[in-house]
C-alpha cells in the first residue's frame, strides 16, 4: 500500500493538477487536500519521526500564508497557491523544497515568456476552448502547470521514491 502511494498518489496529483490549470484555468481543493491528508499516513508508514512529520505540515502552512499573500495581491492563484503549499508538505524541510520553488519559478517564467510570446503571435480563434482562453491578452498564467512539473522532478529524485523502490528500510529522515 505504502509503495502505491508513493509511485501513483503523489504523481498523479501533479498530473491532474497541471492538466486541469491548463484546460480550465483552476484546480480542483480535492487535489490539494488528498496531498496533505495521504502525506502523513505515507510518512508514518515509511517511518518518519512525528516530529519530522510536524515541521513537514509547519513547512506546507508556512508556504500557504505566503502563498495566500501572493494571491491576495493578485499575483497568483488560489489554487495554485494551495497546490505549491500542499507539494511544500512533501518536501518539508529539505533541499528538495529549495529545488522545488527553484524549478517552479523557472517553469513558470518559461511558460510565462512561451505564453506572452503565442498571445502576441496568434489571435484565440482556433475554435477550442482552452487554447483560446490561453491565447485571450486578458487570462492570467495557469502556473499549476509549472507547479506540477517542478514537484514531478524533484520528487523522482526524492526519498520517497527511494521508498518506493528499495523499500521503507532505504528512508533516511
């Protein structure tokens, strides 16, 4: 059970994440909320000290406080902003948070730029929806997109794939 969580939960949180910020421009509460709810049940399974699992949750309300302050001042999301908060969990404490937010920055100024760059090229008549939502001058930045993407890479490299495919006994916490 633990393996599947690790390999299949995670994963396809980003995935859905990123393809419905991109379809529809928003990100369902579900997925941000099945990250923090199966986050402390794979760190206890994998054998992760409840103090550890404290200052994971601590990390992820701390990344939520800021993130609703970006999204307050309009720069972001809210789904977006409880998306990163609930990956931030994942990565606690760590490096990996560090190469989080690095890489989501990165991805999201090269989808930002990508962007800009189609909606200054091409008129959103293509007749499907979303990419003319995409190209509209007026739609924000579906950054769930960039989020996604940077917490599938840092993950892959992550303890808990190590978890995953060693076992629990490969955890160094």
């Amino acid at each position: 059970m633990l393996t599947f969580a690790i390999i299949f939960i995670f994963p396809f949180a980003m995935i859905y994440a990123a393809c419905s910020d991109l379809v529809s421009m928003t990100i369902a509460n579900r997925v941000s909320l099945i990250l923090v709810v199966v986050f402390p049940v794979a760190a206890v399974a994998a054998g992760m000290p409840i103090g550890l699992i404290s200052l994971h949750l601590g990390i992820g309300l701390l990344c939520l406080a800021v993130t609703y302050g970006f999204f307050a001042a309009g720069w972001m999301g809210g789904g977006d902003a409880k998306l990163l908060a609930a990956t931030a969990v994942w990565f606690g404490p760590t490096i990996q948070l560090v190469e989080f937010l690095l890489l989501g920055a990165i991805y999201g100024g090269m989808l930002t730029i990508a962007l800009l760059i189609s909606r200054a090229q091409l008129a959103p008549v293509t007749g499907i929806d979303f990419v003319d939502r995409l190209l509209d001058q007026d739609t924000g930045i579906p950054y769930g997109i960039a989020i996604g993407l940077a917490g599938l890479t840092v993950y892959s490299g992550s303890v808990w794939m190590d978890i995953a495919i060693k076992g629990v006994a490969a955890a160094s916490f």
